[in-house]
C-alpha cells in the first residue's frame, strides 16, 4: 500500500526536477469556473468532474487537470516563452470504474515557445522519460495533427469535413459519419423523413426548446444540402483508412504515412512537422529507432491536443492507466487567448504509480 505522504514526496521531488529545467511553479485553485470546462468540452464533462455552485461565483467544478488554469493564467499574464511546473490533486468522478482513484495527485510540466515547436515537443518527451528512467514501462506516441490534415484536405464539403473534424476524438461516431459520407452507410430513417418533406416547414411545426421556425428551417436546408453531396472517393477513403490504422515503430511508421500521402497529399506539411521532432528526439538521445508511432494514438482520451501526444504504460499493469501522458495544445491556447496564441506543449506524470511500479519491483 503506497502510503499518501510517500506519493506527496515523490511529487516534490519531481518538481524540483522540472524547476531545475528551468520551470516555474504555479498553483491553480481546487475549485474552477464551470462554464469554460463545458464550453470546451460539452456537457460529457459533468460525467467526469465533481460539479458545485454557489450565489456569488456560480457553478464551479473541482479541478480535473492542470492545464486549462495553467493556459488560461499564461495567456492573461505569462511572459515568453514560459515554462511552468505544478503539483497537486485532481478529481474524477470514477462511476463506471470503482477500482480508479477519483482524486490523485499530477505532477506537470508545461511549456508555452512560439521559436521551436519540435524542441519543445522533444524536450518535454525526453525530460518525461528521463523521470521514468527504470520502470518497465512502453512509451507510445501519436500526432493528432497528421490526422486533422487528412480531414482537411479531403474532398468534400465544409459541412462534413467540420462533423469529421468535430468527432476527431469520438472513434466510433467519425467511422459512422466516414461510412455515411462515402454512401456505405443509408441515412437515418429519421433524417431520410425529415428531408422528404415539402418545402419549408411551416407555423404548424412544432419548436423544439429554443430553436425557431427560421433556426429548423436552416438546419433542414443544410441536411439536404449535405444529402445531395456526392460521396467521398474509394481512393481517399482507402488512404484515411490506412493512415488510421498505422502503429509501427517510427522509422516504418514514417514510410508508410509518406506512401499515404500520395492520395492525401494535405498530410505531407504534417510529416514534415514529424520529421523535424524526430530529428529533436533523436538530438536529445531518444531510441525514435525503437520508439512506438500510432497515427490514431490520444483520439479517446486527449480531446483538446492538436498535434503531438504521447502516454508511457506499465507492460506488466495493463489494468493501470497512463503512468505519464501529454502533448501539444496549440488550439486551446487560441480558444483561451481572446486573440492571443502560442504554440504549447506538455504533459503529466502520476507519482504513485510509480511508486506502485516501484513496489512491484522490489
């Protein structure tokens, strides 16, 4: 049994370590305002966070993560670049899995550098693993970003390619919208009503919730409008496939995306941003020879990351989650910045596991 004063100064330690790399300790409050979590995340985060309200500040929940506070303080008042260390708990509702923790501590290391995206990705990769150094653990990484580029560049409307891009990280609803848009799917029964109706709908339509007659009448136009589109090519649809299902060590994994991208051309500015990191990696004494690359790695669990992600598993605890896992949020920063942007990466570490690691070792 890891006891809570051991796990506290294991997270000590690790700060230091990340101060010494020249980080900046910042400590967010427990509780954070409700309304920025959901409207970045939708209402699914009140399934996964611990929800209060008060009359004065309003709904809040307690922390889930460091790293929406740490963005939003460095946008409102952080100088650049910035490197930023924390420590402390975080809370998740556990109700479909009473063995997990639903409040354990992170340790983070995050790092806001518009000069060299690829350093800073290898940097916080290679200072992760140095933390890691000794535990039988298997380092997976990923580049949401090569995935967003294909849906980008496919041929097809700005309707569908937003709905793709929109479910990037819900696996099994952009396969359902893949299989519609390329016609292997038939519409829903529901939809297929809806669009064979007549004309507008009119003042004896009934009005769901907020939404008008004018606001209905829109929706059905764009419904029929993505019904008459034509369906999305064999070629690119082969391709998005293929790039999906890439897991290679990164080597092959690269010739096989850069085979790829001879029908989804769009992804080679996306390969070039990976070489780059690579070559970071490597710069920093990291085996990217040996290194785990899957093109579909993060879209379950790391919804506001945009480009590199990574996570680092226990091989011989596969019933436990991610020892240390993080990546690039370029986008948040821009959600959060009101105007403003950086590009931002980092990650966290959970010191009990490896104190339970540790524990199993000896």
């Amino acid at each position: 049994m890891i006891k809570h004063s051991d796990t506290l100064a294991r997270a000590a330690r690790l700060r230091m370590n990340f101060e010494a790399a020249g980080a900046q300790v910042v400590d967010p409050p427990l509780l954070q305002p409700a309304g920025t979590l959901l409207d970045l995340y939708g209402e699914d985060i009140r399934a996964r966070a611990y929800v209060t309200s008060d009359a004065v500040r309003g709904e809040q929940m307690l922390r889930p993560d460091f790293t929406l506070p740490v963005v939003q303080m460095h946008m409102h008042e952080g100088a650049e670049p910035a490197r930023y260390t924390y420590s402390g708990e975080v809370f998740r509702r556990q109700e479909h899995d009473p063995e997990r923790n639903n409040e354990y501590i992170q340790v983070g290391y995050e790092i806001f550098d518009r000069d060299d995206p690829a350093g800073a990705d290898a940097e916080v990769f290679a200072l992760f693993a140095l933390q890691l150094r000794g535990l039988p653990l298997r380092a997976a990484t990923g580049d949401i970003g090569i995935l967003m580029a294909a849906v980008e560049g496919l041929d097809t409307t700005a309707v569908r390619k937003a709905a793709l891009m929109r479910h990037i990280w819900r696996p099994r609803r952009f396969r359902a919208l893949l299989d519609r848009y390329a016609g292997r799917t038939p519409l829903p029964e529901s939809r297929l009503k809806l669009l064979s109706s007549e004309g507008k709908l009119t003042g004896s339509a009934t009005v769901v919730g907020k939404r008008s007659e004018a606001d209905i009448d829109a929706r059905v136009d764009i419904l029929r409008a993505d019904a008459a589109a034509p369906a999305l090519a064999e070629n690119e649809i082969l391709a998005l496939e293929a790039l999906m299902a890439v897991r290679e060590t990164v080597p092959f994994a690269m010739e096989q995306m850069r085979d790829i991208a001879v029908d989804l051309p769009a992804i080679s500015p996306a390969l070039d941003r990976l070489d780059m990191r690579v070559a970071a990696l490597k710069a920093r004494g990291i085996d990217v020879d040996n290194l785990d690359f899957e093109a579909s790695y993060g879209r379950t669990s790391m919804e506001y990351y945009d480009g590199f992600v990574f996570g680092f598993y226990a091989e011989t605890r596969p019933d436990l989650p991610p020892i240390a896992s993080g990546g690039r949020y370029d986008a948040l920063t821009r959600q959060l910045g009101q105007g403003e942007e950086i590009p931002a990466v980092g990650g966290v570490l959970r010191p009990d596991l490896m104190l339970m690691l540790e524990e199993g070792q000896s």
